[in-house]
C-alpha cells in the first residue's frame, strides 16, 4: 500500500514537473535575460524577483540614492550607461539598506549593463552594483564589515564589498538586512 503510494505521488509529481517546464518553456525571457539564478543546489525551484529599470529608480530615488553613467544614458546593451534593467530586487534592497544603515550619500555608477566581468553573481544577471568612492561610505565598510583580504569586505549577511580602485564593487546575495 504504502509502496503504491509513492508510485503514484511520483507519477504526480512528474506531471507536474512537465506541465511546469512546459509553460516555463513558452515564455523563455529573451538571451541574457535571465530570471532564475540559483545560488547553491538548495536554492534550486528559488525564483530571484527582477526589476525594470523604472521600478529601480524608482526605490533608489525613494531612498536618496543617486546614480550616474559616463554616457548620460541608460541603455542596458551600452557599456557607457548605467542600467538597472533585470537587477535583482534584493540588490537593490540591499543598496537601500547600506544608505539607512551608514546615513552617507550613495551614487551607483553600475547596474546591469554590459561591460562587466561574467558569472553566476555579475552585474548582468542582477547581483551587482558599483559605487562611486565617497569617504563616508568608504569608512562605513571598513568599520563595519570584516575584511577577507584582496581589498574585500563582507558584511555579517555574507554581501561582498570590494574597493576596485576608483569604486566600490558589490555583490548582492541577499538585501543585508532589509
């Protein structure tokens, strides 16, 4: 009985796995728009929410954040811009947290445009954003994160803070907080 129980939950269970990659199948987001990034085989079946450029700005700019780009633009296919298109919505709910937290003034000079290195956790896919070098916010990562070596800092939510030279380059895996 109890081995007929199973064959039928199983037999359930795949036809729902197939009806699910049937419809998941007919509405594929375009190349290099992804909206499923597992962080770790326990996240599999985890959706990430994505964000237009639109709903982004908008939270940014509720927060007092600012954003700028060298091109003046915001297109997410020119490496002069600075796109927000697809970001993950933990990204930015994790940019609003480091703003309340330290109290400095934030600029993002990167989102999700092309230019950037590739990877699970890139720019691209939503889990990034670079900010500008201001001296408050500097002094808040270095005062309240630990530092891992290779200029990084990671903050007790596990985001990564890397000084890159001339920005802050930071690696989003949750909202740190929020």
């Amino acid at each position: 009985m109890a081995v007929r129980a199973l064959v039928v939950m199983a037999a359930a269970a795949s036809a729902l796995l197939i009806t699910t990659a049937g419809a998941q199948a007919s509405t594929q987001p375009k190349e290099h728009d992804p909206v499923f990034t597992p962080s770790s085989s326990s996240d599999v079946g985890v959706l990430v929410t994505k964000l237009t450029h639109s709903q982004a700005t908008s939270r940014l700019r509720s927060s007092g954040i600012t954003w700028s780009s060298s091109g003046g633009c915001s297109d997410r296919y020119n490496s002069t811009c600075t796109s927000f298109e697809q970001v993950n919505l933990t990204t930015i709910q994790g940019i609003q947290t480091l703003k309340s937290a330290s109290g400095c003034a934030i600029n993002v000079t990167g989102g999700t445009e092309v230019g950037h290195a590739s990877g699970t956790y890139s720019h691209w896919n939503g889990y990034k954003l670079d900010i500008s070098l201001y001296t408050c916010v500097g002094n808040y990562i270095r005062g309240s994160f630990t530092y891992i070596g290779g200029s990084k800092y990671q903050s007790g939510s596990g985001n990564i803070y890397y000084l890159e030279g001339n920005h802050w380059d930071i690696t989003y895996y949750n909202c740190g907080g929020c």
